[in-house]
C-alpha cells in the first residue's frame, strides 16, 4: 500500500471497449474534483500515455455520458506498452503533469500492464473491471457484461421466433473468447437446448444423439448457443451437424459486435459509478494497486496481481440447471 498523497490522476480505458466504461469515466471524474484532485484523461489507453494524448478533464467533460456505449476517451491495444522504453516514456509524460495516480477501466491484460507500471515507477493504479466478458475472478460483475448478455438476450428472443415458425434449428455464436458466462447466462435466459462453452469439453456425439433425440419426439423448437471460444465453435459445429443430421434445416448466426454496443443497462451505470467513486477513494487513503470489485453487494479489493491470475470459476449449480431447464 502506498504512502504518497495523490493530488492529480488519470483516466484510462484500455482493452475492448464495454458498455458502462463512460459511466465509470464520469464517475472517477467528478469524485476527483469533489476531492480537490485534478482528473486528466488518457486517450487510446496506453496509447496515449505513450503518444502523450493526455487532456485535463472536469465535470463539463463528462457532462452527458452516462447513457453512451463506448468510451468518450477511446480504447485501444498497445504494443509499445509491453516494452520496458514504452512504459518509461507513458510514465514521463505522466510526472511531467505531476500525475500521479492512475485508474485503469478495462480486462486483466490492461491490469497486467498496470501491475508492471506500478511495480517499475512510484504512480499507484487501481484497476476497474470493464469487460463484457466478466472473466475476472474479485468481482460478481464487470462492467459492460450485463448490458452486453441483455443484447444477446434480445438477440436471440428475436432468432426464437423465426426458427419456431419454420421448424428450424438455429446454432447461436455469442462472444466470449475464454470465458462462456455471456453464452450461459444469455442462453439460460432464452431457454436454449444446449450451450456450449470453453469452460466444459464440448462432446458433439451427446449433441447430435440429444438433437436427434429431439427431433424424433418432434420437439419443435431449437436454439444451441455457443459461446466464440468453445472447442469446436459455432461454424464447424453447425456443418457438422448439417452433415450428420440431413433432416434438419440448421441455420448459423453469429451476433458478433452488436454485443459491445449499445447503451449501458442500469446495473452496468451503476457499478461502474460505484466503482468509479471508489477507486478515486482507494487512491487517496492508500489503498493502491488493486482491483475495485463488488462481491455480494460489498466493495471488494483484489490486488492487481491476484486479479490477473484468478478467472471467475463457471459454478457446478448453473451446469446442473442448463441440463435439467433444457429437458
Ligand atoms: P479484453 O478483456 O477486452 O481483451 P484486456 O484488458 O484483457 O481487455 P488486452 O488486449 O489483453 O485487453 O490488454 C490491453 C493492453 O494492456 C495491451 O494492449 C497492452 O498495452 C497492455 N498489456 C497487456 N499485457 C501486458 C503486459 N504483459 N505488459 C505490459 N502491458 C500489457
């Protein structure tokens, strides 16, 4: 834990963008002036810290916000922040302001690049969750995730409707490159036959004996959602079973992007605001290097480095409800 008072941070969002990371800008924004503290915001990420794209910012800055998707300071992946010149230079343009607190809004690479800054210069950072993915273990939520499962949600509901008017069997891809939570919350809540995540070994003979199986007893209805990162994926998975099951007309559809847009949900604004105003309060009473979380409804502190290593675990409850729900 640190010990230097901080009176002037930035703000980044780094990674892909998520819905709620305005509201977290805002949020870092306006509790800083409250304190006294000077807000800048870095653009493009680390990016920016590098480039030396860095804005001081005040409550009219943030002015109008909180409804928007994406991130009014940009996002973006940085090569150069890898380099140990890179973080010399993003660290000089920094002291050169006399910035000397960060907050980071973004997934646990963005908080693996914070965790060396911090570890290399004397500039304490606190992480913010912001991934629709919700893959980091410290937190029952991550902003962006709520609002991007709702999209899938709506999505979905959508797709349900033709292949129940055509007796079609539809194979849902939904993002989700290592974690499943986005295909097993969206296609519980749709009530999806089947789902298929990174997290489980996907076995396609089951799915083709419960898909036949299904189809013998004539059960019209069909929707199997995959998340982007199963084994076999969505696209191989549907020729697949074009190939073995002839008899059903199997249609693909991959949601794709929609799912990052798009205005944020109320819990994604309200976490992220929490999150925002508490990650300025962690800079000021020493509480550094951390992930600001929420578990159970209480602020949560990881330190950066447990939050990079620890993913959120697919509890054993959800499984047994997919397979029983989907019967
Ligand atoms: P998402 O979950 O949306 O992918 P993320 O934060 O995990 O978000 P990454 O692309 O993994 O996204 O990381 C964002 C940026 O963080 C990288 O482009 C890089 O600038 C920085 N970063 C990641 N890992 C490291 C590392 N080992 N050392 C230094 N910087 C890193």
């Amino acid at each position: 834990m640190g010990s230097k008072k901080v009176t002037k941070i930035g703000v980044l969002t780094s990674g892909g963008d998520a819905p709620g990371m305005n509201a977290a800008i805002r949020a870092v924004v306006r509790t800083g002036n409250y304190y006294g503290l000077e807000v800048f915001g870095i653009m493009r990420g680390y990016s920016g810290m590098i480039d030396d794209e860095i804005n001081l910012m005040n409550s009219r800055s943030v002015a109008n916000i909180i409804q928007r998707g994406g991130t009014i300071l940009k996002t973006a992946r940085s090569k150069e922040f890898f380099e140990a010149e890179g973080r010399k230079t993003a660290y000089q343009n920094l002291t050169k302001r006399g910035i000397n607190g960060l907050v980071i809004i973004g997934g646990d690479g963005s908080f693996t690049g914070a965790q060396k800054f911090s570890s290399e210069f004397d500039i304490p950072c606190i992480g913010l969750p912001g991934t629709i993915d919700k893959d980091i273990a410290g937190s029952d939520f991550t902003i962006g995730f709520d609002t991007a499962v709702n999209t899938a949600i709506d999505a979905i509901d959508k797709i349900r409707d033709t292949a129940d008017a055509h007796d079609r069997l539809f194979i849902v891809e939904v993002m989700g490159r290592d974690a499943g939570y986005i295909a097993l919350h969206s296609g519980i809540a749709t009530g999806a036959e089947n789902i298929l995540i990174p997290e489980t070994e996907t076995d396609i003979e089951a799915l083709i004996a419960s898909l036949s199986e299904q189809e013998k007893r004539r059960k019209l209805v069909n929707l199997v959602v995959v998340a982007e990162g199963d084994k076999f994926g969505a696209t191989e998975i549907t020729s697949i079973i074009k190939k073995r099951l002839p008899n059903i007309d199997t249609r693909l559809c991959i949601l794709g992007h929609i799912q990052r847009g798009g205005s944020p949900s109320c819990l994604d604004r309200l976490i992220a605001s929490r999150m925002g105003f508490h990650a300025v309060e962690c800079l000021m009473n020493g509480t550094h290097n951390v992930m600001v979380g929420i578990l159970n409804n209480q602020l949560h502190y990881t330190p950066l480095d447990l939050a990079i290593k620890a993913k959120q675990k697919i509890s054993e409850d959800w499984l047994r409800i997919v397979k029983i729900l989907a019967s």
